[in-house]
C-alpha cells in the first residue's frame, strides 16, 4: 500500500484548460437548470443519505460542484441549512432561479473547489454533511480531503467509474490522450487508501447505470472539444480531427451515445 505523502504526490490535478471546463460546464447549465430534485428512488446519493441518517433539521450540509444546485435543494427540504458551490456562474444562476422559484433559502456560491480555502471561507469543520456528487470538483488528493476537512462528521462522494462511452472514448483514442475513466477509477483507488491510511473506515456502494444521450452536432462539437481540451493540450488539427469524426458519427444532424458506468459511492465519518 503506498504512503499517504506517495498518493499525493501521485494524484493531482490534471487540469490543462481551466477556461475550456467552465466553458462545458456554462454550456451545460440550461439543462442542469431543468433536472428534478433528486430522491432516494432515483438516486443512490440520496438513498445512502436517508439510510445513514445523514441529515437531521438543522444540520449543515455543504454541497460541492453543486450542478444545478437540485441535491441542495433537497437537501433543504429534508431540514437541512444548504450551501452549494459551483465553478460556473452560469450554473450558480440556475441554482439561484430553481431556489427562488421553490421559495427556499439555499445559499449557492462561485466557488472553485481546486483553489478553495476553507479557512477563508469559514468552512473548516463546519458541515454535518460534505457532499460531492458526481462532480469533477474532486480530481486529486487535496481536494478529497478537503471534503473530510470541512466536516465534522459525515461526507459522501459519489464517482461514475468502469465507464464506457460509445463516443467520448473514441475521441480521447483519436487524439492520443488518456481516457477519463482510467482516472475516475484511480480516484477511488486514491480516495480509499487515504482515508484508510488516516484511521478512517469508508464504505462503499455500487449501482450499475447505462446512459443514452443526445444532442446536435454543433452542440456536440463543443462540447466534447472543451472536454478533452480542460485536461489535454490540442493542436488545430486534433480539434479538426474531432469535429470530422463528429460529423462522421452524426445521424440526420445528432450525436448519439450510450455510456455504461458503475457508479460507485464512498462515505465516512469523522
């Protein structure tokens, strides 16, 4: 097993293209805006918070790469006092129409968990639940533990690994670049033996989920573009390349793809 210093040494950020991620994520921000508030039947995150008994009224939760800010939100009903934090002002102004249209009074934040300070942002040991779900907010070891740093008591991060794109990974293949499933799957690995290393016993759960996506061709072409472009260098003609095989792919305009993943969920108690 390696050293706690070796992992941190070995896991950190990847990120090549700052600019390029906000870009995906702003763009995305329309239809994170439209999605339900999850619940424990349509979500794994949500079944394992109501199982544990993670939340009680007025327990503070923090929510991290809060998206659309719709896990707060439900969060927020549960009883909870509910901050989510994004990167993206685009999907900040989602959070803060879909709480102002509930008539709730989530906090939502621009935050960049990569260069956060909890200290300056008053956060350290202040949560009763961290979570972080499904968000590349968590990328290397300083970032998983600083979801342990702002509890005092429960965190959950929630990963898609083992994943297949039918697209995305003939385009990481196309260009020469690693595929983000290898990382999503060290992440795990990572996150695990930190937290066995420091005393921790996290628990693990699993949940097979298969993904059918669409979207047209010009949407997809940025989209997939900024996505390897956020943690690989490309030259004109490898984003050339991928706007051809885009337009190879494409049928009557759209982009389809099926994505197989195990979501897997890890969470621990301070």
């Amino acid at each position: 097993m390696m050293k706690i210093e070796d992992i941190f040494q070995k896991w950190t950020l990847d990120v090549v293209d700052e600019q390029a991620g906000l870009e995906r994520w702003n763009n995305k921000a329309d239809h994170f805006e439209k999605l339900k508030l999850p619940t424990a039947s349509s979500s794994l995150a949500m079944r394992l918070i109501e199982e544990n008994r993670m939340v009680a009224p007025g327990n503070r939760v923090l929510d991290v790469g809060c998206g659309g800010g719709q896990f707060a939100l439900a969060l927020e009903q549960m009883g909870a006092k509910a901050i989510g934090t994004d990167f993206s002002e685009k999907m900040i102004e989602s959070c803060r129409r879909n709480c102002a249209a509930l008539g709730m009074q989530t906090e939502f934040h621009i935050c960049n968990w990569h260069h956060a300070d909890l200290d300056e942002l008053g956060w350290r040991g202040k949560f009763d639940l961290v979570l972080a779900n499904m968000t590349p907010a968590v990328a290397s070891a300083e970032t998983f533990w600083k979801l342990s740093e702002a509890s005092k008591k429960w965190c959950l991060m929630v990963k898609p690994t083992r994943r297949i794109n039918s697209v995305l990974d003939n385009l990481f293949k196309l260009v020469g670049a690693r595929k983000e499933s290898e990382k999503l799957d060290e992440t795990i690995a990572f996150a695990f033996n930190i937290l066995w290393l420091k005393g921790y016993s996290p628990k693990l759960e699993y949940e097979f989920q298969t993904w059918e996506t669409e979207q047209p061709l010009e949407k997809s072409v940025a989209e997939y573009t900024n996505r390897i472009r956020s943690v690989s260098s490309l030259t004109e003609q490898q984003e050339q390349e991928i706007k051809d095989y885009l337009m190879k792919t494409a049928v009557d305009g759209i982009i389809r793809e099926t994505t197989t993943t195990l979501i897997t969920a890890m969470y621990w108690q301070g």
